[in-house]
C-alpha cells in the first residue's frame, strides 16, 4: 500500500516536562568493573539524560549542553498505550496482538504470526495485522506512522537537578551498602517538540492516536509517563499538539467540498476488499482550509484541531466493532487465495 501515496497526515507534539524527566544516556551507566570505578569522579552521577555526543565516556556531562527527546522513545509510549486503550475499550475481543509474544498463543506478536505465513501476495499482510501493528507496522509491514527525533535543547543550571537514591537491604530494611545512586534529570518546565507524520491512513487511526494525545495533554490523570524511573515518580509529561495539516495525494484531492476523507473513500472496491478497509471520512465539511496545491498533491490545513481529532476518534468509535479478532484473523487465513507461484510450485500452504 505504501508503494503509492494517497493521503498524509503532519503535525507538532510538544512534550513539556512536568516533574523530574530522564530518557537515559544509554552509553553512561554505573560503574561496574575495576577500571570503570577508577575512572568515576566522585559525585559523578550514574544516569543522565541523552546528549548527541560521538564519545563514549564521561566527558563534560556537567557542562549545559544541548538534551533532546528521541522519536523511537516517544513512539514506543505511544504504541503501548495505544495497546492497552484498545484492550480497555474493548475487553470482550483481542484485537491487539503482544509484540513480544513470540510463541503460539491468542495474543502471538504479528511479526512473528506473519513471519510463518509468508509469501501470501498483496495486502495479506495488513489485513492480517492487528488494529495497532496496522497503523505501527511489523517485521512484515512498515510503519505507517513516522516520529522524528526532537531538535535539541539547552536546558538552563536552574532546570537540571541531582536525585539520590540508596539501596535498601532485602534482609535487614536498612541502607544496603555500596547501593546508592545517583540521577542526573531534567525538572519540570522543559519542552521539545517532534514532528509526527501518518501516511497512507485510515481515518479511525488518527481516532486511536486521539486518545493518546487526549491522555498525553490532561497529564494530570497520570496515565502515561515517559523515560527512566516511573516508578520513583520520574517522567510527568504534558503533549500538546500544534498545528495539522492533511494532504492528498493525485486524484484523491479532497475537493470542493473540503470533507475529511478515508484511505477506504479514494481507493477502488477492489483494493478496499484486499487490505479490509473501512471506509468513511468525516461527514463534516468545514474541517480543512486554505488549500496549497503542489505538484501532484494539496495540503489543506486543520482549522480546528478538537474537532478534527474529535471526527477521527468518532471514527474509531464507528468501526471498532467491526475489525476481526485475532482469532478470527488468523481462522480465515486458510479463505484466502494463495498466491499464483506458490500453487504454480506446489507448496504447501499454511
């Protein structure tokens, strides 16, 4: 589906920081061997926040330098959250997969279902893919969605901080000698800012990615934190989104009449059957404005963003009964047609 572009989505998440905040420098860790303590300063913190640095040790953590927010990092909070509000709104049916599950089990990982069922022609992958790995990809399908690293930011003294921390003996509940930590983080009152794209996507998508962001701004509620030591009360984080805009690609333009339209609206009948699209855009039509044709495409910007992610989040409201549980999805493998050169070949199909 990615080999052509029909409609595309940008926008701005701001993440400000809310309390003490760490996405650890993953090359500077407690001193473990010899030569490792030797090298420690005293007073050296055992974690900091990640820098773009090319060395590989101690070197001038404590001068201000420039800290940012990697993409990987804030989609993979995305995406496990985004599971566990498709289980929550939706416990009577699996339609979300484990990732990590690698064994034969009701919730197996697509990547590792698909990687058995392989050579299965177009589409068989997404229509076989979950409600998340459709929009967050697998090892058989890419990612529909991109998050980019944030550009850095220099954190000014006032806003960085020292957090001890001490071991605590199993036996005895006293100090454990030897244990104790220390973190360098980022305080409350910091923000970066990565730039998000959704490309070739289905309108309930954008509706999952709503609650998210739903979850991220009312930080309060504390649902989602981010980074390194959640549990000591680190990675309070407030996401705020700027401006959005959505672009269609050919002749899916959205028109005179500026509707928000569904992958599943602009494709054939056919291509909706192979990929099982579900078709149907927003049936409001003063959503998009300012249309900036370019090209092979026009981008029209998003006048209201509560109502826009307001219609995408009614989407996934409308279709959400209607998507195949895993098992389901895995049952009906056998309805689907095998491809020409497997039967050509005689392989036996799973």
């Amino acid at each position: 589906m990615l080999k052509r572009l029909v409609n595309e989505c940008r926008f701005t998440l701001t993440i400000t920081t809310q309390g003490p905040f760490i996405i650890r420098e993953g090359r500077l860790k407690k001193p473990e061997t010899q030569e490792e303590k030797e090298k420690k300063v005293k007073g050296d913190p055992d974690s900091i926040p990640i820098r773009r640095v090319w060395y590989d040790d101690r070197r001038d953590f404590q001068r201000d330098q420039p800290y940012y927010l990697p993409g990987t990092s804030l989609r993979g909070v995305m995406r496990s959250h985004l599971e566990r509000i498709v289980r929550s709104a939706v416990p009577d049916r699996l339609l979300c997969c484990d990732p990590l599950q690698q064994k034969a089990a009701p919730d197996q990982g697509c990547s590792s279902w698909l990687d058995n069922h392989k050579g299965q022609g177009t589409g068989y992958a997404y229509k076989h893919s979950c409600v998340v790995c459709r929009l967050f990809g697998s090892t058989a399908q890419a990612s529909r969605i991109r998050i980019a690293d944030s550009p850095t930011v220099t954190v000014p003294a006032e806003k960085m901080s020292y957090r001890d921390h001490i071991g605590i003996d199993r036996f005895t509940g006293g100090v454990c000698s030897g244990a104790n930590f220390r973190d360098l983080v980022i305080e409350a009152g910091v923000s970066f800012q990565n730039e998000i794209m959704i490309r070739n996507f289905e309108l309930w998508q954008l509706g999952l990615l709503a609650y998210v962001i739903r979850d991220l701004y009312c930080w309060e509620d504390g649902r989602i934190r981010m980074g390194y030591g959640k549990s000591k009360g680190y990675g309070q984080v407030q996401g705020e989104v700027g401006e959005v805009s959505i672009s269609y690609y050919g002749p899916s333009v959205s028109g005179g009449s500026m509707r928000l339209k569904d992958l599943g609206d602009v494709l054939s009948a056919d291509e909706q059957a192979l990929y099982d699209l579900k078709p149907g855009g927003s049936p409001a039509t003063d959503l998009l404005v300012d249309p900036n044709p370019e090209l092979y495409r026009t981008t029209w910007k998003v006048w209201d963003n509560q109502a826009f992610w307001g219609a995408a989040a009614q989407a996934w409201n409308d279709h959400r009964s209607g998507f195949n549980s895993l098992d389901e999805l895995r049952d009906n493998r056998a309805v689907d047609s095998p491809p020409e050169k497997a039967r050509a070949n005689g392989e036996k199909q799973p």
